[in-house]
C-alpha cells in the first residue's frame, strides 16, 4: 500500500454517514426498478451489494452519485442532498454545471474502462486533475506516476489502452478515479467484462484501497471479496434490499429463502 495512496483515500471517521439513501424510488417508464430503498454506508466503510441480474444494484449506485434521477426519496452523499438544493421541505433540481461539481468527489468505476483510447495512460490520468481541479501539469503527473506504481502499472505510462489487458485498463481506471481525490469510490461490477485470469490483480488493488480506509460501495458477483473484505454486504432482487449484515453471515448464514436461493446458485 503506498503513501500516496493512503493520502488519496484515508477518510475522518464522523458520525455522519458518508452515504444515505432515504426511500429511493427509481422507475423506468412503467417498470419500477427501486422500490423505496434505505441504505446507509458509514465513513470508512467498505459495501459490497450482491443479487441476481436485474435487482436494482447497479441502478443504485448510479443514483448515487446522480448519474440517475430518482422518482421518490433522497439521497445523501456527505450530508449534502445529491443532486437537489433543499429549500425548506422541498426539493430543487440543481443545474447540470452544479451536480458536476458535487461529482468530483465521488469516484466511479464501470464494468467498461472509458479510457481515452487516443491518450496514453498518463494523459488519461492527468486530464481531469488538470481541467478540472486546474492542478499544474507537473502536479498531476507526479501524483499519477505514484498512483500508477500503487497498482502495478508504473512502467506503463507511456502506452496506449490498445496495448494494455483488460485488467490493467481497469487497474488503469482506477487510479484515474483516485487522481480526482474522492472521498467515496463506487465500484459498478468492475470485474466483469475481465477474462478470469486477469479478475485477481484488479481485485487484490480494491482490497489495497479498502485497507487505506477509503469508503466504498461494490457492486459485484466476486463473493470471495465480498466474503473477505466488505464491513456488509447488501442482498437486492426484485428491488427491494432483501438482507444485510456482516458477510460471514449474509453469505455464510443467510436467513432469507431469497437470499439462500440466490447464494446457491452462484457458490
């Protein structure tokens, strides 16, 4: 685990949660998606949502960090509402220039990389810090020289997302994520589109970032890391949380039939 790293990440324990969802509904034209979800994930803290396709997990983290708009309910992220101004007891859309803003510090990572594919690594990982948090060129390459090196990727600067495997693009995403500074990361199924024997690298560099103490929520079908490194883990289907708690006991001791069901067709 580097210092850099560590410095990107390590977040005040407060007794405010870093992310609370408060009776999150989220349609699809006629096809409810969320049903009234509350969830909270405490500073620090490492999440891990699990369920079968088509549960809302995904849709949820999106929701987050406003990617999408919610029909009911609230969402806050560091005590601020996001993506509404709270008047009184009503809620304001805020401007796209504005949910931007609350954006930079909330990092996210999709089963796709997004990289650039016409920069190479360190211009991929130097763009935002620059554009958006107008740091100086120098600055941001340093910083992202040392976020390189904590994910393995040092000697890969100068190539081009062509010439690298999918679990160094994804490596490679996660370290553009960290250049921002988040004081949350969200992980949208990161090891899924990764052939099987490239899943372990990836997976050993969110567990190096759990253990810096940055708070995170995975959605993800790796029950082994969600076994070994979630604070809990979060069982949806059909939209609704089904079952949480500790790992060793939602995937190790589940009590709902639902959640038995779904454990023994992935285990």
């Amino acid at each position: 685990m580097s210092a850099s790293m560590m410095e990107a990440t390590a977040t005040p324990k407060t007794q405010e949660p870093m992310i609370k969802a408060d009776a999150i509904r989220k349609d699809y034209g006629r096809l409810q998606v969320l049903k009234g979800i509350d969830l909270q994930v405490e500073r620090g803290e490492v999440v891990c949502l699990i369920g079968p396709s088509g549960s809302g997990k995904s849709t949820l983290l999106r929701c987050i960090n406003h990617l999408e708009t919610i029909e009911g309910g609230r969402m806050w992220v560091d005590g601020s509402v996001m993506g509404y101004d709270l008047k009184g007891t009503k809620l304001h859309e805020q401007t796209h220039s504005k949910v931007c803003r609350s954006r930079i510090e909330i990092g996210m990572v999709f089963q796709h990389f997004n990289l650039f594919p016409h920069m190479t690594v360190l211009e991929n990982l130097i763009e935002a810090p620059r554009l958006v948090l107008k740091e100086k060129r120098s600055t941001a390459t340093a910083r992202a020289l040392e976020l390189l090196d904590s994910v393995g990727l040092a000697d890969k600067a100068k190539a081009y997302p062509r010439q690298l495997s999918g679990g160094q693009q994804q490596r490679v995403a996660i370290a553009r994520a960290l250049c921002m500074r988040p004081k949350v990361m969200l992980f949208d199924e990161p090891t899924s589109a990764l052939d099987p024997e490239l899943v372990g690298d990836v997976l050993k560099v969110m567990k190096d970032l759990a253990a810096t103490g940055m708070t995170m929520v995975v959605v993800t079908h790796e029950m082994n890391f969600a076994r070994d490194v979630a604070d809990r883990v979060v069982f949806m289907a059909d939209g609704h949380v089904v079952e949480q708690g500790p790992a060793k006991d939602v995937i190790g001791d589940p009590q709902h039939e639902r959640t038995k069901a779904f454990l023994a067709s992935v285990l």
